[in-house]
C-alpha cells in the first residue's frame, strides 16, 4: 500500500517537474527561481553547478545582445565575489595537460554559489566541480580543449576568458619528458630513465622560463606522473603547437650494458612535409655539438604512437644510451644535462627563427 502512494507521488513530482521544464523554455526569469530551489543543492558537487552554468546559458540566450553583453562583457565565464573578498583572494592554476582549470577562491564557504550563482556559457566547459574546507573554496571546470585562461576584475565580479593559445603567444611548443609514474623507462644500475628525462627537461623549462621570447611551453609532466600518450600527444595537437619535442634515453634492444653509446633522434617519416625531420636534425646538430656525443643520426621513429598521430613538427630525442656505463655516468650529471637542455633550446630557437 505504502508502496502504491509512493508511485502516486513520484508521478505527480515528475508531472509538476516536467511542466516546469516547459515553462522555463519560454520564461527565462524562471531559471533564476529553479536556481532558488535547488539552493540547497548548490553548495557544492559536481551536477549542482554544473546546472546552474546550463541554466545561465539557457537565460543569456534567452537576453537581448545587449543584456547578455552586459552581463559578461564579452568574456565567458563571470563569478561575483563576496563583499570581504577581492579580487587578490583569487587564484588560478591552469593544467593544460589535464585540461583543468583550478580557481581557488580564500574566504568563500560550501554555500558560495547558492547567494553568487555564475553566469557565462559553458561551451569549452565538460565538468565543473567545487569544494570548500575552512573557508577556502576550489572550483575545478574541466575542458575539452587546451586554453589559456585570462582574469580580469570589475567591482565584485571576476571575468574569465579562454583563449587559444597561439592568441596568448607568438610560439607555442610542447615539451614531453618521456614515461614517468609506475613506468621508469629503462632501469640501468639503479637508474631509472624516467628521471633521466625529467632532469633534462626540467633544466630546459629553466631556459624557457628565463627567455625574454614570447613562446608559450606546455610540458607533458614536471613531476613524477605519467600523462597517458593520448594526453601527451593531444596536448600537442590540440594547442596547434609550433614543435613537439620529446627527450628520451636509449637502451640497446637486448638491454644488456655495451660499448654501444651516441644520440639519436626520431622523427615523423608520414610527414610529407618534411619539417618533423628538419627538426629533428637541429636537435641532433646541436645534441653532438653541445655534448660531442657519438651520431647514431635521425631516423624514422612511425611506429611510436605519439610521434605518428603528431600534427605538430615532431622530434624524439635520444640523448644517450644508459646501456653504457660511461655514457650513463654522464647523462646523470647535472652540467651534461644542463648542455643538453641548451641544445634542445638552441634546436628550438633555429627552428622558430628566434
Ligand atoms: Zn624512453
């Protein structure tokens, strides 16, 4: 019997649910009224901001150009901020690797959104989620693109705009420290590749980040983690990068340490271009002359996932082999790694033109 009024009411909930729906299509006040009642939900969580963004974007629609411009000044996405915090309490952390943007916001609680909902359109927005704990609220929107995220502030609102990355730099180049996490690479006397590369690349990111040029470097990883190819690669595609650049070790196929030492680096033979090689020839040039390693040349390296689905020019380098006890002895000093990051730099710099 319980059972039966039970029914009764979910049917009469889900008619009053549906014809709500309807009237809200042609009376975009109403949004603000459904926001009101799903207050309680939109402290936090995934699915209840997320709504309240679609819910914005009907309503915007639903205004007049001028309103709607008025409303977020041509920008995508607008916040309001309490009347205690400003504008310096906000702080964003973008991953372009993870196609997430972090906006951290001190001095906002769980129930933020339900007295400041945001306003925008979600059209490179998949996920939003917010959490808050002592006061310092995290808003994590995921994208399906790789943007760069530009803040502005107006009074008790904050503006954010994405913007593609080549509108931000003159270059863009993706830089891929290769393996990482729970896949080392190769392991030879306790060393493991994946730190190998990531030394070298991190000592690369230093030039970068002290270039007075306007490149825009997205790295695959700067820590022990280890982004699937599919993130490495898209990384590339999707910010329509200049170069892909990707620093690897070698090892000899058996594994078994040998006199067999030298630089090598691979490059996109499908490319008909043939800029993937042109590339991968000035990281080599600059790899023997900055290093006086050993040629083993460029070669085509297709059968590697990220360098075969690469729009972008792509270059894999294999500094040395850590096979060689003598050339593995170098590749973990700092001052052989920091000679390697300046060729890479120096290869990128030729190919660019800078
Ligand atoms: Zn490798």
């Amino acid at each position: 019997m319980e059972e039966k009024v039970m029914g009764a009411f979910t049917a009469i909930v889900l008619a009053v649910v549906i014809i709500m729906s309807c009237l809200l299509i042609y009376v975009p006040n109403m949004h603000i009224i459904a926001l009101k009642i799903q207050d309680n939900k939109l402290a936090g969580g995934r699915t209840s901001v997320m709504e309240m963004l679609r819910a914005s974007e009907e309503e915007l629609e639903g205004d007049d150009e001028q309103t709607r411009e008025s409303v977020l000044k041509g920008h995508q996405i607008r916040l309001t901020l309490p009347q205690n915090v400003t504008s310096k309490a906000v702080s964003i952390d973008n991953s372009q690797v993870d196609r997430t943007i972090k906006i951290t916001i001190n001095g906002i609680g769980k129930d933020y959104f339900t007295n400041y909902p945001m306003r925008g359109n979600g059209d490179n927005i998949v996920d939003i989620t917010y959490d808050s704990s002592d006061l310092v609220g995290v808003i994590e929107l995921a994208l399906d693109d790789v943007k760069e995220v530009k803040m502005t502030s107006e009074g008790e609102y904050i503006y954010l705009d994405f913007l593609e990355p080549h509108d931000v730099y003159d270059y863009v180049v993706v830089v891929d420290a290769g393996h990482g996490g729970n896949v080392p690479g190769a392991s030879k006397l306790g060393v493991d590749e994946k730190d190998l590369d990531l030394q070298i690349v991190l000592e690369l990111k230093k030039l970068f980040d002290a270039s007075n040029k306007n490149i825009g470097v997205y790295y695959t990883r700067t820590d022990d983690s280890n982004p699937s190819f599919e993130a490495r690669v898209g990384l590339a595609n999707d910010s329509d990068a200049d170069l892909f650049l990707s620093v690897h070790n070698n090892s000899t196929a058996s594994g078994r340490m040998s006199n067999i030492s030298g630089t090598e680096v691979m490059y996109k033979g499908g490319d008909s271009t043939g800029e993937s090689k042109k590339f991968a020839e000035m990281c080599l040039n600059h790899l023997l002359e900055e290093l006086g390693s050993k040629s083993k040349g460029t070669v085509v390296g297709d059968e590697v996932y990220i360098i075969r689905t690469s729009k972008s020019p792509v270059a894999l380098a294999e500094i040395g082999f850590m096979t060689n006890a003598n050339e593995l002895e170098k590749l973990q000093d700092k001052e052989y790694q920091q000679s390697t990051a300046k060729a890479l730099y120096d290869a990128v710099l030729e190919y660019l033109n800078l």
